[in-house]
C-alpha cells in the first residue's frame, strides 16, 4: 500500500471501518471471543488513522481544508463523524453506537471512491492557485462540513432509537435490540448531539456572512439559499425539541430526513467555485 496515496489510504480506511462493523455484529450475536472485545474499537480508531492521513495529503495538494469536489466532502463529513464518537464515547457508552458509525463510514465511503466522477482533480488545472481564496470562507466551510458530522451521529443515533423502539413495541425478544442501549438514553443523546450541530453550524454562519458581506460576488444565491435551510431546518428542530412539542420517533424520523436533505444540498457545491474565485482573480489582475 502506498502511505503517500490519499485514495489508496481512504480505501484502507473504508476496508477497517468494515472490519469494525463485521466485529460489532459478531458481538452482537453473542460471539464471546476474548480478541474480539477490543478489536471493534482498535479497527475504527486504524481507520481513523489512515483517513486522517489521506485528508492531511490531499490537503497538501490543494492548499486548504479538502472540501473541493464531492469525494472530499463526503470524507471529511466521515471524518467529523467518526472524530465525534470517538470523542463522545468518553463522556456516553452508549452500546453498538461505534458498530453503526463504522458501518455508516465503511458504506459511504466504498460508495464514494467507487464513484469516479466524484472525485475530479481539479488542483491540477494549471490555473489552479487555492481552493479558498479567504481563511474566513475555509474556516466557515470547514466548520460547517463538520458540524454535518455531527448532524450524520444525530442519524446514526436515530436510526439505532428507532430500531430499539420497534423492538419494544413489538415485545418480542430481539437479538439487536438487547444490545442497543435504554431508549431513553439515545433520545437525550440525540436531543444533546442536535445542540452541539446547531451551534457549529451557527458558528459557520456568523464566519461566512462575514465573508460573504466583503466579497458577495463568491457567493451564488442558491447556495446561500440552501445554507440559510438546512440551518433553519435543524434550528426549528432544536426549539420544537426543546419545547417538547416534538419528541420521540417523529423527532428522530426529522434528523433522519433533514440529514439526508443536508447531504443532497452539498450537490450543489463544487469545485467551480474554486474556479470562480481563481477567474475573479485573473479578471482582477492587471494586464
């Protein structure tokens, strides 16, 4: 395997989380096996590894946070979201939450490499300067992409009350289900994910606009349009939530849909807008 490769990298990363989920699901099924207690843990944090290499060399190449075409994107969302359980499974143990998260990360991100036309490489244009011509719209895009990381944890933990709740209702003896941890955990846990998306995402907003107030001319009005839904989107969720006005399986059912509406939104992004800047710029030169 080549270690200066982002591809081939993120492939072997893909390839743990894998590993991960298969060792997950063995546990679930109540294979006690004295290595596989850890061995579900060792593989996502390898996979980590390895993915944060690859965003640290493709970094490299186009001279900024990697958020140019849709492969580097959906990578970087992966990253944020693996990034945010380990993180938060110091603080919440809550159980089969790490086999989701790699299963979620091993199946978007065999998707995504698999898909040639994603990954365009567009630093090697020879007009190709920087994909952000300002720190403030790298950080506002960097900020904002994780904080779709977070929002990606808030499905998976949705997704996994769901499942628990269904095997409650159903009072049937469910091998996933025993496994899954109390329902009313997931649900806080959610309502606490939710949170903390919301506020990095305001945080990114408050960044750009302060981009985008100096030089409008960077920003297309359906981009900012999009922006300014999803935000609201999750912001209205986060209040009704919070006024117990909506709960339960509806709520988990919204962060389903508006995370899959916040991943379709980043279609509409893509590494024109490097090209734009890099136009402006020439235009701007003097001759």
């Amino acid at each position: 395997m080549n270690f200066s490769d982002a591809r081939e990298l993120l492939w072997f990363a893909a390839v743990l989380y894998g590993i991960a989920f298969a060792i997950g699901l063995l546990k679930t099924f109540k294979i006690d096996w004295t290595p596989l207690r850890e061995s579900s843990l060792i593989a996502i944090v390898l996979g980590f590894s390895f993915q944060t290499r690859a965003l640290y060399l493709r970094g490299i190449d186009v001279h900024g946070c990697p958020l140019g075409n849709g492969l580097e994107r959906t990578q970087f969302i992966l990253w944020s979201l693996i990034l945010t359980y380990l993180i938060l499974r110091i603080l919440w143990r809550l159980n089969l939450l790490g086999t989701f998260c790699a299963g979620l990360a091993s199946l978007a991100g065999c998707i995504c490499l698999s898909i040639s036309g994603f990954d365009p490489p567009y630093w090697l244009s020879s007009e190709y300067e920087r994909l952000f011509s300002d720190h403030w719209i790298e950080l506002h895009a960097s900020i904002a992409i994780f904080s779709y990381g977070i929002f990606s944890l808030l499905a998976v933990i949705s997704l996994m009350y769901l499942v628990q709740r269904k095997a409650l209702l159903s009072r049937k003896f469910s091998s996933l289900g025993s496994f899954l941890p109390p329902i009313h955990d997931l649900e806080q846990a959610g309502f606490r994910l939710l949170s903390i998306g919301v506020f990095f995402l305001t945080i990114s907003i408050i960044v750009g606009g302060m981009h985008w107030t100096r030089q409008p001319e960077f920003v297309t009005s359906i981009k900012l349009i999009i922006t300014m839904v999803v935000w609201a989107g999750y912001t209205v969720l986060f209040f009704l939530r919070y006024g117990n006005r909506l709960f339960g399986s509806k709520f988990a059912k919204f962060a389903i849909a508006l995370f899959f509406i916040a991943a379709f939104s980043l279609s509409f992004v893509n590494s024109k807008d490097a090209n734009r800047q890099i136009e402006s710029r020439s235009h701007s030169e003097p001759s």
